[in-house]
C-alpha cells in the first residue's frame, strides 16, 4: 500500500546517550501523533510537544518548525479548532482541541498507521 | 463590490493572523523557558537554551504562514 503523503518531516530521536538518530517520518505521521495526543484533551502547541516526548518514552522530539505548521495545517482543515485562553502557568496561548471531523481523520490515520505497520513487519518477517 | 474596502480588510486580517503566529511562538518559548527554569536553570540559561531548542524563529513563522493558498484562510 503506497502512502500518500510524500511530504517529509524531520523528527530528532532523542536519547540519554550524546549520540542522536534523525529520522525522517511522514507527513501523515506527525498528524497522527498531534491529533492523538488532542484526542486526549485541548493542548497548546509546547504542551503538545512536550506530551508526545513524554510518551514516547523521551524517543521522539518533535521540531517547531514542524510542528507549528502542521498545527496550522491541520487547524485550516477544519480538524482542529484553536482558542486562545490562560495556560496554567498564566500565560496567554493558543489552544487546540479536535473537531469532529478532526475524530474521523484521527480514525482514518490510524488505520493507515496499521496498515503501515503491518506491511513493514511482513517485509521484516524472516519467514 | 468595494475593492479598496476588501483589500484594506484584506491586508488587516494578514497583519492580525501575522501577529497571532508571532504571540503563538513567543509564547511556546515562554513555556519552555518557564519549564527550564524549574528544573534549576537560571533565568539567563533558560531562555538560552528554550531559544536555542526552537531553532530559527523567523524561519518557522516564514514556513507555517507559507502554507497552501487552496487551504482557506484562517477563521
């Protein structure tokens, strides 16, 4: 199955170790991993950063200067709504929070994700 | 139609979606810095490093406002 985003972002693998992979991942990817962590709850651009670092085990580092675009991206999709409102900490930013139509790309791109992972797997299968 | 009015209107709405991305970004390296310093960095440092971190601001405003003319403008 052939993925049709051909656009490419750049996401640093981060480890304890000094030594750093960069790998490059999909478009598709990324607004997998932000509209999954919104499906959550409404976020900011830093928390939503922050979140998916948390949970990738402090493995994935998403770059500002993808991820801001791809929260724009996504926002004039009409996936994601924005307001802006008082963080925790007080400060004026800018949250996002899914739409409905942003659930259903969400369930559509996890479908694509296993997909994905299922045809990497069969081409890893030493069998 | 009034071409004048629609350009005027036109021209203050990029401004203001402009300033919006401006605020949007400062304020994430705000966060960050507010973050670096409760982990025990100095003020100075931290906003060093949540500068250093964010890489090129200028850069990413330039190529998230340079998104699809096809995608509709902002609400």
């Amino acid at each position: 199955m052939a993925i049709s985003d051909s656009s490419r972002v750049s996401t640093t693998m981060t480890e304890s170790r000094p030594y750093q992979n960069r790998i490059e991942i999909l478009q598709g990817t990324l607004d997998l991993l932000v509209l999954q962590t919104l499906a959550r709850g409404e976020q900011h651009g830093h928390g939503i950063s922050q979140a998916i670092r948390a949970r990738s085990g402090e493995l994935l580092s998403v770059e500002t200067g993808s991820l801001y675009p791809a929260l724009h991206r996504l926002e004039k999709k009409g996936w994601l709504d924005a307001e802006w409102k008082s963080s925790e900490n007080n400060q004026r930013a800018k949250y996002y929070r899914l739409t409905k139509a942003g659930r259903r790309q969400l369930a559509a791109e996890q479908g694509r994700w296993q997909l994905l992972v299922q045809a990497v797997s069969g081409v890893l299968d030493p069998a | 139609m009034n071409w004048l009015a629609f350009g005027f209107r036109r021209f203050f709405k990029r401004q203001e979606i402009e300033r919006e991305l401006d605020e949007e970004l400062a304020s994430h390296i705000a966060m960050e810095t507010d973050l670096r310093v409760r982990a025990g960095d100095s003020p100075e440092a931290a906003r060093s490093g949540a500068l250093n971190e964010f890489g090129n601001m200028g850069l990413v405003a330039e190529v998230t406002r340079e998104l699809p003319p096809w995608l509709s403008p902002g609400k």
